[in-house]
C-alpha cells in the first residue's frame, strides 16, 4: 500500500453528506464463518521463511504466487496466471474464477508483493489471506450466489511501480475494461489485521472530528459511483456485530483516495471499494521489519472476512 498527505479539504464535506444517506437492506443468510486458523496457516505460506517478496526477489514472488493458485485449485477454484514483462523480468497475477453461471461478475483482490525487505504481514499477507479465505467460503455456497466472482492477486502494486501502467492491478483493470458493463463491483482488501482499541486512530487533517478515536474499526473507502458496494459491506458487518465498520466516501478527483489497488478500477470506470484497517494512520509498523504476524489481530481479520462473504451472498 502507498499513501500520499494531500489536503483534504473538500473531502470533508463529501463525508458528512454520505453519512446521513440511508444502506439498502441486504438479504441475510446462514454463512460458513472464517477460520482464524486458517487465516494463520495462509498468513504463514504468504510471507515464508528466508526470503521477502519484493520486486527485486522475482523467485519468491513465483513462489508466492504458485502457492496460492495450488490453495485455490484445492477448494476447486481453477486459476490462470496473468504473465507480463517489466525490465525485462517476468511477473504474473493470478487470476481464478469461481463460475456460478452468470454473465455478471465481482472481482475480490489483493496484492502479494511487498516494500523491500520485509515480512509485509498487515501490508498485504493479511489482505491476501482474507481473499482466500472469502473463496473458501464462497465456494461451499456456490449455489447462494447470484453472479460470477473472479478472486484476483495483484503483483507489482508496491514502489517503484505504484501509479504506474506496470502494477498488476492496472494490468488486471485493463485486461476486462472491456467487460466493465459486466461488472458489478469490485472489493479490495488491503491491509485487514491490526487492530488496537487502545490506541489513538490517526486521521487525514480534519477527519477525527468525525470518526472514532479508537483503532478498533475496519474501514470501506469508495468513491461516490461505488457508494453502494461500502455502504453494503458496512451494513453486513452492523448485523454481524462483532467489529465496527466505519464508511469513507468521497470524489473520485480527490486527492488521497487512491492509495491502493482500487484506483486502477476507479480510472477505467469500474465500481471499486477498498476495506482496510487504515494502514499508516493506525500501524506503525508499516512499510518496515516490525509489520510481522505476531501483530495481527486473526480473530478480527475473520470478522472482516465474514463481513465480505456475507456481503457477497446478498448480491442480486
């Protein structure tokens, strides 16, 4: 994840209009609950032993990429991987589509590659394991569905290739720009697992008059198009009750809003919405050697998880 300090100002605003718009009701349903277990062991897998998977490292990365595309294929979930060529050197997404029988489709996806030489657990192991396990669930409730779900793992989202036409999300963006028609959404997870009621939540200028003090909460943050897709996810996790859910909603021509892999969608006119825990306005350990597993916080990663999958199951 990359976040830039812009001015705020007119952002403001925007929210305190969003927050007195009313959620549609969501069809509710019995949902196979996330595993924190599970959570953990792909949390593992994701961020190995004795090697990072940043740019420079495109063995790990291979590695990284090969695993969750065998961990899919083993809930019956057929992935592709999305080659392309940078400097030279080969990277791949990786694309795998649960198939409901529908035209329409939702996109659920995170990026696997990290900032230099570190772990990279919240920033972004815990947003991929979220995705996998959200494709878990849903395929034990294929029947539920009321669209197609493609779960997508980006490469390349961290610098130097962040905002560039080289970030697997674009990659991705551009590859169904023409299907967009088709698409009824698209849910990033960036950075889902820490959580400290403890502490207190940082904000950009001027948005802690209107948000909790606390870093208890996970965010959904779209644009005013995709405003239904975060107001939706919010709702779904209210009637789980078990981690509040906080809407952030704004412009898409303002500045700050674009700092993860949603902006690619947002840009070739697709619906996106980012869930996060907030990122450097919460964890300090970000973009560093301290952002490891014993940080986070699985229990609440699989509140997030639940959250999603439910949300999904409602779609019609």
């Amino acid at each position: 994840m990359r976040i830039n300090h812009p001015s705020f100002a007119c952002w403001l605003r925007a929210l305190l209009l969003c927050m007195s718009l009313g959620v549609s009701s969501v069809v509710w349903s019995s949902v196979t609950p996330a595993s924190a277990e599970n959570l953990t062991v792909y949390l593992q897998q994701i961020i190995g032993q004795d090697s990072y998977r940043n740019y420079k490292n495109v063995q790990e990365l291979q590695r990284v990429s090969a695993w969750i595309k065998e961990q899919m294929r083993l809930f019956g979930i057929p992935c592709q991987y999305q080659n392309y060529i940078v400097n030279g050197l080969s990277y791949r997404n990786v694309v795998c589509s649960l198939n409901a029988g529908y035209a329409d489709k939702i996109i659920v996806g995170a990026h696997y590659d990290v900032l230099g030489d570190q772990q990279g657990a919240d920033d972004n192991a815990s947003g991929v394991a979220g995705v996998i396990e959200t494709a878990r669930i849903l395929m034990q409730h294929k029947a539920q569905l009321a669209q197609n779900i493609d779960f997508v793992f980006y490469t390349l989202q961290e610098a130097p290739f962040f905002k560039t036409e080289q970030m697997g999300s674009y990659i991705h963006a551009k590859s169904v720009q023409a299907e967009k028609d088709q698409i009824r959404g698209v849910y990033i997870l960036e950075m889902i697992g820490y959580f400290d009621e403890r502490l207190v939540q940082e904000y950009p200028v001027g948005l802690k008059w209107v948000y909790p003090q606390h870093g208890n909460f996970i965010a959904a943050i779209s644009n005013m198009s995709s405003y239904d897709l975060g107001a939706s996810y919010c709702e779904s996790m209210r009637k789980l009750n078990r981690l509040a859910c906080q809407r952030v909603v704004a412009p898409a021509f303002v500045s700050g809003m674009e700092f993860s892999d949603h902006l690619n969608y947002w840009q070739l006119g697709m619906n996106a919405v980012l869930i996060t825990d907030t990122a450097l306005y919460r964890n300090k350990n970000y973009h560093s050697r301290k952002d490891t597993l014993k940080t986070l916080n699985v229990g609440k990663m699989a509140n997030v998880v639940d959250g999603l999958a439910n949300t999904l199951l409602s779609v019609r």
